[in-house]
C-alpha cells in the first residue's frame, strides 16, 4: 500500500532525512522517498498503517503533514 505525504516545512537534505528516519521507524513502514523538491514523502507500507500513524511521526519531527494521498 503507498501513500503520499505533503509536508510544509522541509528546506534541506537534512530535513529530508530527519523525515524520512522518522516514518522508517513507524511500524509496517516498508519503504520511503523524500522528496524536498516536491515537498512530499510517499510511503510503502504493510496493511494496518493508519494515516495518524504517519502524520504523528512527521510531525514529532517539527514539520506539518498538509495531506494524506
């Protein structure tokens, strides 16, 4: 299952790969690509992953999920 993530807030590589440890560590989450040009992440994951799941590790991180996809 993939899902696309907007986030506000991210502004270099190191943005980048603060978000994308952070959804690695959620539970089920198979695979992630972070994107700062297109200001998205898309995230494989396992059946089961909710989408709170998800935003919540973003947004412990400092940055804003503006969607789920």
């Amino acid at each position: 299952m993939k899902k696309k993530l907007i986030i506000e807030g991210m502004t270099c590589k190191h943005c980048v790969m603060h978000v994308k440890n952070a959804l690695m560590e959620v539970d089920g989450v198979i695979q992630v690509d972070v994107s700062l040009e297109e200001k998205q992440a898309v995230v494989e994951t396992n059946e089961g992953v909710s989408d709170s799941q998800l935003k919540n590790a973003v947004t412990e991180t400092g940055y804003k999920v503006l969607e789920v996809l």
